[in-house]
C-alpha cells in the first residue's frame, strides 16, 4: 500500500504535547516498519553522547525524535491548509496513473506510480 506521507512533504502536527502541537516541518524521513515519520524542528530531545576519538565530540545534542503518523497531517501544496489524502487512479493514454490528491481542494498533490495497460 502507498503511504499518504512521503519524505518532503510539509506537515503538520495535529497531536501531543502542548509543545509540539500545531507546529509544522518538513519530513525528512519516514519509518515504514514503525508508523513513523521524523519531521525537521519538530520532538526534540536531548541525547547523551559518548566521545569517540578522532570520530565525534562529547555532550548534549539535540536530535529529532520519530512522531506517529497518525499524529501529523498533510499541507496541501495547492491551498496551503492541512488536509487529508486520498487516492485516485486515472487512465490516460493506455496509462493507468496513480495520484494522491488533497480532499479539501480536490487537487492532485503528486504521481505516486504509473502502469503500461496491456491491449
């Protein structure tokens, strides 16, 4: 199945703490095993690192943590409001095409896959 979030989109997140809720970033990757995506500025935590010689300093370092994805919702590109995602196949050519599209504006946000028809 295609997920609905992918690596760059811009998202919002909808739950959690007081903290993290209504903040927005990019995804700068998705964890397909766990349900979870890692969006840039958003879930920092503090991590304790060791200090390896000639490889890494020591110390405190920000990082960012994984969110759920049920957490986060999708900006649309077209109207720039969070939306939810849906998918629609449309045959142009003797080209099947996959697309996800924003449901508020009913847009195509992108291509997900394209297949050859046989005929």
């Amino acid at each position: 199945m295609a997920w609905k979030i992918k690596k760059g989109d811009t998202v919002l997140v909808v739950r959690g703490s007081k903290a993290k809720k209504g903040q927005s970033g990019k995804v700068v990757r998705v964890i397909p095993e766990k349900n979870r995506v890692i969006v840039e500025g958003v879930n920092l935590v503090k991590k304790h690192l060791k200090e390896i010689p000639n490889v890494r300093e020591g110390g405190i370092v920000e990082v960012e943590a994984p969110i759920h994805v049920s957490n986060v919702m999708l900006v649309c590109p077209n109207c720039n409001k969070p939306t939810r995602v849906g998918f629609r196949l449309v045959e142009e050519k003797g080209v099947l095409r996959k697309y996800r599209f924003c449901k508020k504006c009913n847009e195509n946000i992108d291509l997900v896959r394209e297949k050859q028809l046989r005929g």
